[in-house]
C-alpha cells in the first residue's frame, strides 16, 4: 500500500489530491484546484488519463474549490468510477463547480480576444459547463458515522470537520493480505468554537494519519477579540464616510460575516448601515445553509430561534447581475461590501478594488487564507500599488487582517485533533501548508509525541508498512 500527494504537498496549500493505492484498488482522496499565481495555472493540468481509469473511487472532504476543482478533469480524462461525499458537500460542489466553469469561460473569452488581435491561437478553459454536470452526475451521498465500501478492500467513513458546511474528515479502512490498515485524512479542520458549524470531531485510531497543517505555526486571535476588532473597524468607516471592501468566501465566511452583523444589529453594537452581498453564489449558498440546519451547532440554532434575521438585515441588499455590481461603485458611503473571490484571484471584489483601493476613507478587510502569490496576499504584505485589469492602482486604503474569522484550526486545535490518534504512534503525513507552518507543526508533534513527520513533495509516493 501506498499514498502519493498529487497536490497540497511540497509547500503547496491549495490543490489537495491523494492516491491510495492497494493491491485491489486505487482510490483518490480529492481533487482540488491549484489556486495562486501563474504556478498554479501550470499545475492545473488534466491528470495521466491512464491513472484516472484506473481509479475505482473517489471520496471528497468538502466542496472547496482547491478540493474539488479538477474534479471535471478527472471524468474527461476516462474516469468512470462514483465520487463519494456527504450530502452537503455534494451540493456545495455543485455550486462551487459550475462556477468555476463559468469564470473559466469569461476569463478564458477575454483572454483569446487579447491572444486574437496578437495574431495567436485561442485557448480553451479547464473545463466548460457540460462536464461539470457529467461529474456531478458521478456522486453518491455518504452520511456522516456510517461505513461504505468505496472499492474492492476499501471501507470510509466520515466525521465532522467543522470546516465548512459538510466537511468531514475520512477514516480509510483497507483489507490487504488478510490485515486491516486505518488511514485517517483530516480533510481541512475548523476552529473549535467557530460560528455555525458544529466542532470537529477527531478520530482515536489510524495506522497512517495525513494532516493538514495551514496553520501549523500559529493560533488565530480569539474569535471574541476579533469581532471586537472588526466592530471598530466598522465604527471608523462608518464615521470617516468610507467603504468597506471584504474579499470574501462566498460560501462559509459570507455567511458568518451576515450572521455577525445580524447579531451586531440585533444588540445594537453598531447602527444599521448600507450592506452590500455582491455574490449570487453567496447568496445561493444561503439556500443550502438553510436546506442542513441539521449540520448548524446549538447556539446558530438558538439565534435563529430567537429572532427574525430578515430583520435584523433590513440595510442588507443583495446584487445578483453585473449591473447590480456596477451600481455599488456608485454610492457613496458609509457601506460595506462583501465579494468575491476570497483569495482576490478573480470575481468582482477586483472592480471594487479598482474603484476605492486608492481613496485613503477605504478599508479592506482580509477575513481569510491568502495563498503564495495572490493579490490578498500582496494587501498583507503591504504593496503599495497593484495591477488590476492592466491598470496601476494606489493603495492607499486601510488593510486589516482578521485571522480570527478563518475556517482554518490553528495550531491548538490541529494538536488537539491529534492527540487521540498520536497514541498509536501513527505514521504521520503533513501536507496542506507552507514550509514554515508544517515544519513548526512537525517540530512540535516531534516533541510532544515523539512521532516524526513526513513532510512529502509533489507525486512523492509513501510506501505503508505492516500494521503497528
């Protein structure tokens, strides 16, 4: 048996893809988009189309995009198999797939109108709309604690990550030569305490262990202390007259950051102001939040119980067309704007940004993950001017960075969640972060458990010996 990490290893964040591979079977453990600079582009290729029709199976953590993007690939390339995954997860996907076709598509047009008058030959997206739906076609719903044989010798079972909405983290149990092996994917875990999810809940045993480790170096501020924060920097801009730009995920940090000024406007912590959603996939992700309030933890559930979000949201409009975007840059403000894409690789939040990013009254708000090589990522190193649509702006706004608001554990709670498996002395995998987060992380699991890490790079395969 063997694991070979074809992405989020090496470095790499985004892009999550494992091989299992046994004697009977072959079986991916996601298939995630590379996200970040022209590296990523590279990287983003259709899989060996061989390996691919020689997958039985694949069984998917949550429908993030660097976790399910190049799953489209995978079915063009020959593979025929089921993708397993919780029934949330499966229609976040969804969402997130076919928008991914659609930026493709607009990007890609743009894109070959530039490639046409320089006399070059057109380029074709990743994928287009009808392969998103021939993938979608491929998935089986999975609920949360009950086993399922995925392939021949090959049993999972999921658990909640509290990621986002359907996440879980895998148990692999493998039959081979008449042994049992565990193989435990974390998936990407979630703070413990985050708002409307349930906690994650880990596993007690695994032969082998593949962790993420984002943040490994590193705890978040305390959620309390940063909506303190980010209520002051509310009241500022308010008071200065200025815009809010938030790069926002449309699915999990939109719908935190509209529960916490629903809360804030039901207490009265600020006043009601304007409050732009400028993301019709936010706002259909929404309808999904909605459709498992079985998945929300007990205090989403008590505060929907307790009052009427639709009013505490009277100042909340929602833009759904282009149009309805343009005409945010038109008012003046107080306001506050949520758009995508979180990573600002793309999506309107970029027009935004070209409009106010030079006005000294604005203030961006990072609430997320910035990967290597990302326009947010440039924000928090402090540039002062950026390209945006082949235009030069200032920065000038204010950027704030708000650790606390991220989907990602930090450093406490990926420790916690391995404590119970570090018992067993697992063979220890770290992918899914950055040098520095994952060598800390190993450093300190070194020292409390005595269990070395591996630290794989890219298509590194990792040979599983007998049951310890």
């Amino acid at each position: 048996m063997k694991i070979t990490p074809h992405g989020a290893a090496g470095g790499e964040v985004t892009g999550s893809a494992y091989i299992l591979e046994t004697a009977q079977a072959k079986v991916l453990v996601d298939c995630g988009l590379f996200q970040g600079g022209k590296k990523a582009d590279t990287l983003n290729r259709a899989p060996d189309s061989d390996l691919c029709r020689q997958l039985q199976a694949v069984v998917v953590t949550h429908g993030h995009l660097d976790h399910t993007g190049r799953l489209p690939l995978l079915a063009r390339a020959g593979f025929t198999g089921s993708i397993y995954a919780t029934p949330a997860t499966i229609e976040m996907t969804g969402l997130i797939l076919r928008d991914s076709a659609k930026i493709q598509a607009q990007d890609t047009e743009r894109l070959n109108r530039k490639r046409q008058r320089a006399g070059e030959p057109p380029l074709e997206p990743l994928y287009n709309a009808e392969q998103v739906e021939h993938t979608l076609r491929l998935f089986q719903p999975v609920p949360y604690h009950e086993p399922v044989e995925v392939a021949p010798g090959v049993t999972a079972t999921f658990v909640e990550a509290g990621h986002m909405l359907g996440s879980a983290s895998i148990q692999l149990r493998v039959r081979e030569n008449g042994r049992d092996h565990k193989v435990v994917f974390s998936g990407d875990l979630g703070p413990r305490g985050a708002p409307i999810l349930k906690d994650y809940e880990p596993f007690e045993d695994g032969e082998v262990v593949v962790l993420e480790s984002t943040y490994g170096d590193h705890d978040h501020r305390p959620f309390g202390e940063t909506v303190e924060e980010f209520l002051e920097i509310v009241k500022t801009a308010v008071a200065e007259g200025g815009k809010i730009l938030v790069p926002t995920f449309a699915v999990g940090r939109a719908q935190v950051l509209t529960l916490l000024l629903a809360w804030a406007f039901r207490e009265r912590k600020i006043k009601p102001f304007p409050v732009f959603l400028d993301s019709p996939m936010a706002i259909e992700a929404w309808n999904i939040y909605r459709h498992h309030q079985e998945l929300w933890d007990e205090d989403m559930t008590r505060f929907a119980r307790e009052g009427s979000m639709a009013q505490d949201l009277t100042t909340l409009q929602t833009s759904i067309t282009a149009e309805d975007s343009k005409k945010i840059n038109d008012l003046e403000g107080p306001c506050l704007v949520m758009a995508g894409a979180g990573m600002c690789t793309g999506g309107r939040i970029l027009h935004h940004f070209k409009q106010h990013l030079w006005k000294p009254h604005t203030h961006v708000v990072i609430v997320g993950y910035q990967a290597s090589g990302s326009l947010g990522r440039l924000l928090i190193e402090g540039v002062d001017e950026v390209k945006l649509f082949g235009e030069k702006i200032a920065v000038r706004a204010k950027v704030h960075t708000l650790g606390g608001f991220s989907a990602h554990a930090g450093q406490k709670d990926l420790l916690n969640w391995f404590a119970p498996l570090a018992r067993r002395k697992p063979r220890l995998i770290l992918t899914h972060g950055e040098d520095v987060p994952r060598q800390t992380l190993a450093g300190l699991i070194l020292e409390r458990h005595g269990i070395q890490a591996l630290l794989p790079d890219l298509e590194q395969a990792i040979e599983i010996g007998s049951p310890v």
